[in-house]
C-alpha cells in the first residue's frame, strides 16, 4: 500500500516538473514567467513591467458580486471592465486574434499597453474601426494646460498635468511602432494599439502619402 502510494508521488511529481518545464520554456520567448506578479524588463528609454499570460485562458467573466463585466485571464487579472457583455466579447476576439500575452505597463506612465511575445500585434483588427497615426508625428504638447500626445489637431492620449507620463509614452509608441488604436467601450474601456501594415508600394511612391497626409 505504501509502496504504491510512494510511486503515485513520484509519477505526480515528474508530472508537474514536466508541466512547469514546458510552461517556462513557453514563457522564455518574452523572458518572462506565468506568475501573478509583473516581470521587470528594459527596453531602449523604456523602463516596463508586463505580465505574462495564456491567451487561451482569456474570457469574459460577470462578476455579480460588484456588478461588472470583465475580460479576464489566468492567474486571475482583469484585462480591462466594460459595461457591456457585446462590448468584452469584441474584446476577447481581438485578443485571441493575434494570440496576445503580454499586459505591461511602462514606468512613469499611466499607458498600458498588450504585447504579442514581446512585440507589437500586426495587422488588422476584423471587424473594428481603427484611429491610424504616424508614430513619428505625434508630439507630446501642452495644451489648455493638459499634456496630450496628439499628431495635428487630433488627441490620442489625455494625460492631464502630467508632463512625464505622457513623454513616456511617446517613447513606448515610438518603440513598438504602434500606429493604430482601437478603442472599445471608449478611452476608459479597452485600448488597443498595434500596428497596420502600411498598403504595398506606398513607401515606393512618397507623393502618395503625401496627398494622404491632413493639411496644417
């Protein structure tokens, strides 16, 4: 009886190291590890904390308990909340769409941002409409006494009084690439940005841009 019992263990135990193996060796592409707590990485300029996760254990969770509606994964961490269970289920799509697993957040920045093993997502987001940006246009100014990352007259970030935060990330923009933004259930839902391939042959013929480009 002992003896049997003894060997279960030893199957268990090789079992789990197994599993714990295979779990590290999935996580050392983005030199992070599955855990609760957020791994500490330095990037040119950018100093950032990210978890890592399982894009397949993301869903949408109803917590009665305080009334919300949250894209969840594993370890339990909330992605984002929503008022609207059409508006997390979008969300969710996105994320199983490029296989996100990655949350981080840059030091000194309230931007948060998902990364696909250590880099941007790419391509385009199906069925969802998209706010397109030059990363090198977007400038951190100081308008109406609020810090702004805006390309033009057009706002992508609000960052209140807070100068640091919103040079930050413009670094973090600048380094990824991201070039587009999603926004589902508005700036306080889920925020997504990425990158979209510019059209083939652009590059080739710069006057084509040039026309694309608004005006001063």
């Amino acid at each position: 009886m002992k003896r049997d019992a003894l060997l279960l263990a030893v199957i268990l135990g090789a079992a789990l190291a197994a599993l714990n193996g295979t779990a590290r060796a999935g996580a050392s592409e983005t030199h992070l590890q599955i855990q609760n707590q957020p791994v500490h990485r330095s990037r040119p300029g950018i100093d950032e904390q990210c978890v890592y996760f399982d894009p397949r254990t993301a869903h949408v969770g109803h917590f009665m308990d305080r009334g919300s509606i949250e894209l969840v994964v594993a370890p339990l961490r909330t992605l984002s909340r929503f008022d609207s269970a059409v508006d997390a289920a979008r969300s969710l799509r996105i994320i199983q769409h490029f296989g996100v697993n990655e949350l981080c957040i840059s030091a000194n920045s309230r931007l948060s941002y998902l990364l696909v093993s250590g880099r941007a997502a790419k391509g385009k987001v199906p069925g969802e409409k998209h706010i397109a940006f030059d990363p090198h246009q977007l400038k951190a100014d100081r308008v109406d006494n609020e810090w702004k990352l805006a390309e033009g007259k057009s706002t992508l970030f609000n960052f209140g009084s807070d100068e640091l935060a919103a040079r930050q990330a413009l670094r973090v923009i600048r380094y990824y690439g991201f070039n587009a933004k999603c926004s589902i259930g508005g700036d306080k839902g889920f925020v997504f940005l990425y990158i979209v391939p510019k059209p083939p042959g652009v590059e080739r013929k710069p006057y084509l841009e040039a026309k694309a480009m608004p005006g001063p």
